[in-house]
C-alpha cells in the first residue's frame, strides 16, 4: 500500500527522493544533538524545543519538495523573474532595516507568522533559474550567447551585490554558481574571465561599504596566516570535533564540542556530523551529496530541452556547491563562512527553499517522462497525463 | 544535438571538479584525524572553556524627586600572575612592591606577601588573590604606576577583577528601608530584595577560556547578552527621611529603648515618605536591622491606639453620642476574674464620652463595647474587619507581618476578649497596618494601601506604574468621622498628648502605651506608640512613631513617641511650604527640552551629541572628563583633568558623574538639591586631605 501512495504521489527520480530523505533524518538526529546549548541558553533548558521547530521544518520542506515537484518546471521560468523583481526590494529593506545577527541584517520577520526570513534565498533560486531560461534560449550562435550575457551580469551584478553588503560568502557562492552556470550554458571561457574580473571589483567594492567587510579581511587573513596561534577559534573548535570523532564516531547525541562550537547546528554541523558518526559518517555524507549531483546530471542527460536540462543542472550544482562549501569550511579547507549546510543544518525559511530548489530538479525529472510520448504540445494534455 | 554534447562534456567537466573537492574533504578529515589527530586531541584536554554568567548592571533607586538613594560603582580586586614577571624584574622590585603592597592593603605583613608571591611563582601559579580588599579607580590607577605592576598585564602579571558594589549616596540613610544585597548583587533585605526582580536584570551568559590563569571571553557570537536591571522610583523624601532619623535616634538614645519606628504617609497620595527603623546593638548602639515598621516581627498588640476602631464602632454602629457619660469608677474594674486599671490613680470617676477617649480611659472604652456589643461580640469584630483593618496590605515590600483580630469563632476567644480588645490587647498589627487606619481618618474616609514605590523605570521609560489599591472607599459615616476627629484632635489639645500642644498648626492622635507580652505573661515593659496627622485641618502627612521598651522611668506614650512625632512635624511644617497650601502645581516634566551639556565623561557626552546630531569635537587631547564651550554651532570639549590629591571640578556634571569624581578623589559627598551641579564647597584644585567632606549644591 504505501509502495502505492509512493508510486502515486512520488514522481520523480526515485533516487533522489530517496538521497533527500536520507539526508533529512540525519539532519534532525544531528540537529536535536547540536541545539542542547542552545536550548539552554535561549530556552531555558527546553531542548525539545528545537527539535520540534526543526522536524516541522524538515517536513515542511519535504512538503515543499512535493508541492515543487508537481508544478511543470516551464512555470517557473516566468515564477522566477517575478520572484527576481520582488527580491530586490526585499534585499534592500533588509540591509537597511533588516534584524541583526552577529552586526549583519539579513533576515526580515514576516509580522503575521512572526517568522525571520532571509531574502537573499529567495533571490538566489530565482537568480539560478532565469540564468538557466535566458541561457537555453540562446544556444543556437555565439552571437545569442553574447547578447543572453548582459542580462544575466545585469542580474547577477544587482543581486549579488546587494547580498555582499551584509552577507559575503553568500554573494560569492552565488557568483560562482552563476559563473559555473554560464561555462555549463557554452559561454566562452574570455567571457568568464571578463566576469570574474568584475566580479572581484564590484565585491571589493561592496566590502568597502557594506556591513562585512571587517569581519571578511579578517577571516581571510586568518586563513592565510600559517600562525597556529591566530587560527579563529571556530576553527580550532572545529579541528577539535573532527579529530576527536575517529573512524566510527562518538555515537549519535555524544558531541562533545558542541557545546563550544558556535552554531554547531548550521554553520558547523558537519564537524559535529564527523565527531558523531566518525570518518564512515562523514564520507557517507559527501558520498550522498555527490549521488545527488549525479542523478541532477542524469536528469540533464535525460531532459529534451535545453531548459530542463540546464534548470537541473544549475540547481543541483548550486546545492552541492554549497554542501562542499559548508564541508570544507568544516575541515579547513576554506575560510570561515557562514553557509549552512543544505538539507542538513537547522536554517529556517532556507530550508523551505532548498526544498523548492530539489522539488524543481524533480519536476524536471519527471516532466521530462510524462511529456516523452506527446512531446512538444501544450500543458493541457501534460495534467491529464499525470492524472491518469 | 551538438549543442547537447557540447553542454554534457561541459557538466561532466565541473562533475569532475567536485569530485575532486569532495576528495579534498576526504583527505583533510583524514589528515586531522590522523596525523594532527594527537595534536588535536591534546589541545581539545588543554583548553578549558566554561560558560561563565556575564553581570547585568543592577538598576538604581531614586527617592521621590529624583535623587539617588542606591547605585552600582564599579571597585576592583588585586590578583597577580606571578608566573608572568622576569626574574630580574622580580628580583630588583620585589621588596618595594610588598613593602607597598603591605602599607596599602594593612592585611599581611611586607615578608608575608612576599612569601606567597615567591611559593606561587614556584608552584607555577598563574592567579594569586593579593587581597580580598576592593578598591576604586583612583586607588586602582596608583597601583598602576607600582613597580613590577607598572609593566602591564603580560610583562607586570597585574590582574584588576572589576566588581559592581553598591553604593548609597546618602550613606545609612534609610538603609533598612533601601536595602541591601550580598556580594553577588542580589538583594537581601529592604527594597532591594522586595524587587530585586526588577532592580537585578538578567545575566547573561558567555562561553569563557582560561588562560594565564583569568577567563577571557570568547568573542563567538553566541553569548547571550546580560539585561540591565530597571531603575525604581520610591517615594521617599530624602529630606523627610533625614528628619525622621534623627529624631527617632535622639529619642531612643534618649530612652533607652529597644527599638522604634517611624512612618510617615503623603494623606491623599499615600506615598510613604519617611520609614525609619532603629535596633540597639549589642554595643548600645542603633542601627537599621529590621523593618518593624513593616515585617511581622513588627505585628504586636498595639494598645490604645487602636481605641480609634472602638471608637468608630461604637458612634457608627450604636446612638452613642460624644456627650453622654461613662461611669469609669475609681480606676479599677473587674470583667470576670481579671482586673483592668486606668493609668490614673483613683480612677477618672463619671466622665464624657469624650474625656474618656482624650484621656485614654481603658475601662471607660471597655464598659461601652461590652454595653453595645457583649451579646454580639461578632458584631463588633465584623465591624472591624469589613472597615479594612485585619487583613494585610499587601505592601510593596515582602515579609509584611500579618495582622490579627481574635473573632468569637477562635478557640482562645473568651469573656474577657472583647473588652481587651477594646483598648489594643488580643489583636496584633504592625505600625503600618495601624497608620493605615488613622490615615483613613485623615483622608476623610477612603483608606488606601500605603506605597513605596511609584514607578519601575527604564532610563526615562516607565515600564510599570504603581497606585495605592483603595481598601474602603468610606470607613463611616461623614458624622462619625467628624466626630473621631474632633476627638483626636481633643486628645492632643487636652488628653494624654497635651504634653505636644502648642504648636501654631494642629496635630490629631492618640496615644498608645501597651504592656508587652513576653514569654507568656505581660511584664513590666512596655510599646509606647502614637499615630496621628497634621495639619489636623487639611492633613497632608499622616505619621506613626512607636518606641519599644523605653527605660529610664518614662513609658507612656504620651511622654516617649508623641515628642518624636511633633518634632518630625514641626520640621516638616517649617521646611515643607506646600503644608501651608491646599494644592501643588503638578510638576512639570519638560522633556522636549535638550539637557545642557556643560560637563562630564567624554564618551558618553559625544556619544549622545552624537544621537541627537550635535556637532561636537574633541579640544582637549585625549582627556576622559570634560567641559564643553560653544565654538560657532557646535560644542567643543575642552579638557577638564582630574588630578590626582586636587579636589576635581565638577560643575556642570550630573550627580552621578560627581560621585564617581569625587568619591574617587577620596572625598565624602554631601549632596543637596537635584539636578546638575551647580556649587561645590571645596575649590577646584585645591588639596584633597583624605576623608574630608565636600558638600555640592545641585541646581
């Protein structure tokens, strides 16, 4: 019977589902783990406090994934420049207005759900996807590749650059999604080159006058620095969990470094992933992030229009960019950011978007079946397919 | 489908690319867990991080115009590291440091601090408590300069460990009723305790790592932040306040007593002004211990004071008139098998209604009650009780004594209880419960719950607003009450107060003496008291004063409380011009108004300059404390050096500012007036000999 529902409501790549669940138990084991000192702090002791926030959460993304995943991905080419008009204003009001966490306001409360929400992820998923719908629509010449760059660098100079002034990694990696996006989409590589150039001086720019850009110097140098002594002490923290784990871990819910690791739940949560579960632990995660990318390859392979194809890829590269952002941090592989880790980390209304950004890469996935008998013709015929 | 291929060798491309990153990920996780692994792990056992509670700044308390009765300074601890100092420096400095480490601290000997200084060194010690002495600023900047110290924190070792400490302006004055806290700030007693939820904040919380031996804060984000507690604003006058401590003091002094207090209540508002409470010590001494006034060590029977309520009874609840006569006999009376005196010998024989009360006469008041209410004694307690007395306040301050009137219903009530409690015996209530009575009387019938506190405050921000409950909206009748206090004010003009007759305005009360009640049968000592209000024609202050255990020979009430009262009276009455009239203009608050600046601590004075879009800048170099001047539109700071041993120049400073200047300066702070600093006795720049006093003139 649930084989059933599952075949009946679950469209899609199987895998995927599969991989994003997988991942979303983790997710709440390591989570309810992590917040204990939170709870303590904020809560008054209440650690269920988060673990309850945090499930409803999860489940609301997956329903997010469902809800996604059902819509014919074309939609959302047009979804998506509306979402990107309304982010610029939300991103402004933000950075003006905005509440502030660590002296950086990226989030607005929402006043009737009393719920923070960050416009910037919004931004983002809308950015990824009118960068994969102006691309696809200009495959035929280098001439219409030229022409499809200055609206994407219109775009994503605006977005990234307002992002830059209270949140700086965030702006970086959707610049260098974006980069990545346009050499998948077949812009020649001088092109890129050009971007990347303006890219670094628009951000130098926005460091110079926005909210971060002392904090940016300053972790950046850190990581330069071959002093052991300056090493930032997330980071030390950070060694500290990772070494501590070994190759099997801890066992779940025995963190210790937890309770001195800032942000264990989002930020840092893979150190707590590989204190807990050890070595296995950690590579099982990455292994699962590099599936998810796979099946988003396949997804591609299998997609008739560019559009699909080019959609998700876009978004499943964005994803598990972040992921390995978020990981190598972790390691010390990079310096401090403060990306959570996707479909993992506690993170609010983020989550509800990355469920969009997979219900999306689903719905390309599934498009793509339902559509392959009638091909080419309208949405009409599609619905009745998908019911029957 | 070139284009398709050309797009997938592209994707297969960045694939790649991850891949690789991932097997990055890999190799780090292996390299930290491998080879860095022992480092790692041994730097997890070396670090010691704690969560440590960050202080909340603890609000302050203002008296009724503002003035600081409580605030929070910060003093210092001495520690040391003695590991940190080079054994040269150690060597050459170390007899002057402890030869000066002992002159100024007087609790160990010069070779003592040396010996711990050198055991510690040897023990590898990075934190030595040098004293448990805490001391200012100014004392903490001469340390400072010491040898070894005055090489800093790394080079020196010297460690100053900030503590907040309570600090009263007014020193003990009022201190019971102020309060006072423990050495972690919280409160203990007085209204420090009754609302230390408001006055504590909440601490915050930190994480902290131990290194060289003190806990530095992690910068981590994750701290939650300490809130400052509120501020209060009580209702006492300070003036007032000062006014009825010494004269309470002079009179127990003056009487040997045990202990006294004193109440003094706004009529209309009731706002208490005053509260005072004063114990002998074991050393003959008095000090504020305990709030009698208030607590239920204070609830005792209070004797005649309380004819009062028989007296309303009797006029409100029978035809009784204040002329009809009382036959008191020659003194004594039996009611059953115990015997009930008069104070004077012979007895008042066939008197007035009137004369019984202005007289005291104990039978005469006893013979009425039983007359009216012996076969309904009920009746009598109800009456008592449904008027408002015999059920606790509930006072803004906590531990306030419960009140008790014995009811026919109890199991000790006997023939005897109703006449006894006639004249303030068989009842228990504390001075405060007993005022509140009278000032019902005075407030022509409405009794209110007396208040302390007005307001609870956040800067200027009120966050909670306090008014007295109303108990009674009408205690009787217009007649009655015409009548009770014709009667009281009666007893002072020819009953047992006309010893405090005289005085050019009215004063209304009666008088209390009762037996005490010790160990289980009344002794010879005796609680003198006498509750009352002034003017008697239009009452503005109601006040009690009650005087427990008076020796040498005088004991009545007459003779021991009623003499305080009038003296607190009378200073009120010379001193407070708004007794004279019948209204005040309310006070006007104008806030639209900019303050001056005109002096004080730099940063905060540019930082408000600076919200408000003053254009400011800085004259002086580098000064902490200074003077504005008007250049064009803008104010410039011009420095105004505190100098150590000068006494410094405060006008222009708020008195908080002034305080922390000059009580720094080693000078004792007498204050006057409120508002800004207007005149100080001592001459800037003069020498500062130590303890010395300075009075300023705030305007």
């Amino acid at each position: 019977m649930i084989k059933e529902w599952i075949e009946n409501n679950l469209k899609g790549d199987p895998i995927i589902w599969a991989i994003v669940l997988a991942l979303s138990v983790l997710s709440i084991l390591v989570v309810y783990s992590a917040t204990g000192t939170l709870a303590y702090a904020k809560m008054g002791g209440d650690t269920e406090y988060y673990l309850m926030k945090h499930s409803v959460l999860t489940i609301l993304s997956l329903v997010a994934i469902w809800g996604a995943h059902k819509i014919d991905y074309r939609y959302y080419s047009k979804l998506s420049k509306l979402a990107l008009w309304v982010s610029v204003p939300l991103l402004m009001i933000t950075y003006l207005f905005g509440n502030t966490m660590n002296e950086a306001s990226r989030w607005l409360t929402i006043p009737v759900i009393n719920q923070a929400f960050q416009p910037s992820d919004l931004a983002k998923l809308a950015l990824f996807v009118t960068i994969a719908s102006i691309l696809s629509k200009r495959q035929q010449s280098e001439e219409e590749l030229k022409e499809s760059l200055i609206p994407i660098l219109l775009w994503c100079g605006v977005i990234c650059g307002l992002i830059a002034m209270s949140n700086f990694s965030t702006a970086v990696l959707i610049f260098a999604t974006c980069m990545l996006l346009m050499f998948i989409g077949r812009v020649p590589v001088k092109y890129l080159a050009m971007l990347v150039m303006i890219g670094a001086l628009s951000g130098a720019v926005a460091l110079t006058l926005g909210q971060r850009g002392q904090t940016v110097i300053s972790r950046v140098q850190s990581f330069l620095s071959d002093d052991e002594s300056a090493l930032p002490f997330q980071a030390q923290q950070s060694y500290i969990a990772v070494a501590s784990g070994g190759i099997v871990g801890k066992g779940p819910g025995q963190s210790d470094q937890r309770n001195f690791l800032p942000h264990p739940y989002s930020d840092f949560i893979y150190a707590i992933i590989i204190e807990e579960y050890g070595m296995i632990g950690g590579v099982t995660v990455i292994l699962l992030y590099l599936a998810l990318l796979y099946r988003g390859m396949i997804v591609f392979m299998q997609s008739e229009r560019a559009y699909g194809g080019l959609l998700s890829a876009a978004l499943s590269f964005a994803l598990v960019m972040q992921a390995f952002i978020n990981m190598g941090v972790a390691v010390g592989l990079g310096p401090i950011t403060g990306l959570p880790l996707p479909l993992v980390s506690m993170g609010g209304t983020s989550q509800l978007f990355m469920g969009i950004s997979i219900g999306i890469i689903l719905s390309v996935s599934r498009g793509e079946l339902d559509e392959f008998p009638s091909d080419v013709k309208g949405n009409g015929k599609r619905k009745v397919a998908a019911m029957a | 489908m070139n284009i398709k291929s050309s797009i997938l060798l592209r994707v297969r491309v960045a694939f790649l690319l991850v891949v690789l990153f991932a097997g990055a990920v890999v190799y780090r996780i292996f390299y930290l867990q491998r080879i860095q692994g022992d480092k790692w792990n041994k730097m997890a056992e070396q670090i010691s991080l704690r969560y440590l509670p960050v202080k909340a700044t603890r609000g302050n308390i203002y008296s009724d115009n503002g003035s600081l009765l409580a605030t929070s300074l910060p003093f210092f601890k001495v520690a040391f590291d003695p590991s940190q100092p080079s054994d040269e420096l150690l060597k050459k400095n170390l007899d002057s440091l402890t030869y000066l480490l002992s002159r100024t601290f007087k609790d160990n000997s010069a070779k003592e601090y040396r010996r711990r200084i050198l055991e510690a060194r040897k023990d590898k010690r990075q934190y030595l408590l040098l004293s448990r002495a805490e001391i200012n600023y100014q004392q903490k900047k001469k340390i400072m300069e010491w040898p070894v110290f005055r090489e800093g924190r790394n080079k020196g070792g010297i460690i100053f460990e900030k503590v907040e400490k309570r600090y009263h302006p007014f020193s003990t004055l009022g201190y019971r009723t102020i309060g006072s806290v423990d050495e972690t700030e919280k409160g203990t007693v007085g209204l420090e305790y009754s609302f230390n939820n408001q006055l504590g904040g909440i601490d915050g919380k930190a994480l902290f790592q131990k290194m060289a031996g003190s806990w530095r804060p992690v910068f981590d984000g994750t701290e939650v932040k300490a809130k400052d507690g509120l501020d209060i604003e009580t209702t006492i006058d300070v003036n007032l306040q000062d006014v009825a401590e010494s004269a309470l003091l002079a009179a127990l002094s003056d009487h040997n007593a045990d202990y006294g207090s004193v109440v003094l209540m706004e009529v209309k508002t009731g706002e208490i002004k005053a509260m005072s409470n004063l114990s002998k010590n074991p050393e003959g001494n008095y000090w504020e211990r305990y709030n009698y006034a208030v607590g239920s060590q204070g609830a005792v029977e209070p004797g005649s004071t309380f004819k009062l309520a028989s007296m309303m009874a009797l006029l409100e609840e029978t035809d009784l008139k204040l002329t009809d006569t009382v036959q008191t006999g020659n003194g004594e009376y039996k009611f059953y098998n115990q015997v009930m005196k008069d104070h004077k010998p012979g007895g008042y024989g066939t008197i007035t209604v009137k004369q019984m009360f202005e007289s005291s006469s104990n039978i005469g008041i006893a013979k009425l009650v039983v007359e009216h209410f012996g076969k309904k004694p009920s009746e009598f307690i109800d009456f008592v009780k449904e008027m408002g007395v015999g059920q606790p306040l509930g006072f803004q301050m906590a531990g306030e004594g419960k009140p008790y009137i014995k009811s026919p219903s109890d199991s000790s009530w006997s023939g005897i209880s109703l006449p006894w409690i006639s004249h303030g015996y068989e009842l228990k209530l504390t001075p405060l419960q007993t005022l509140t009575m009278f000032n019902a009387v005075a407030n022509d019938g409405k009794m209110i719950t007396p208040i302390i506190v007005r307001s609870v405050r956040k800067a200027d921000k009120v966050v909670e607003e306090f008014e007295p409950r109303v108990i009674n909206k009408r205690i009787c009748s217009k007649e009655t009450l015409a009548n009770l206090r014709e009667l009281l004010e009666g007893v002072v003009e020819r009953g047992t107060a006309s010893n405090i007759n005289g005085t050019h305005y009215k004063i209304a009360g009666k008088t209390g003496t009762a037996k005490k009640y010790v160990n289980g049968k009344y002794v010879n000592q005796y609680y003198a008291s006498f509750a009352g209000y002034f003017p008697a024609d239009a009452p503005k202050y109601s006040c009690i004063v009650v005087i427990d255990n008076p020796k040498n020979y005088r004991i009545y009430g007459s003779d021991v409380a009623a003499p305080v009262f009038k003296e607190i009276a009378d200073k009120i009455y010379s001193q407070d011009i708004d007794v004279h009239k019948e209204y005040r203009p309310a006070v006007a608050y104008q806030t639209e108004v900019f303050p001056v600046v005109r002096a004080g601590f730099l940063p905060e004075l540019s930082m408000i300059c600076n919200e408000f879009g003053v254009s400011n800048h800085e004259m002086a170099d580098d000064e902490e404390w200074v003077k504005t001047r008007l250049v064009g539109k803008s104010i410039g700071w011009t420095a105004n050096k505190v100098k150590e041993g000068l006494v410094p120049d405060v006008a222009g400073m708020t008195l908080r500012d002034a305080l922390f200047v000059l009580e720094n300066a080693g000078l004792k702070v007498r204050i006057e007036g409120d508002g800004r600093v207007e005149s100080q006795s001592r001459m800037a720049g003069t020498r500062v000999s130590e303890g010395s006093e300075i009075k300023i003139k705030l305007g």
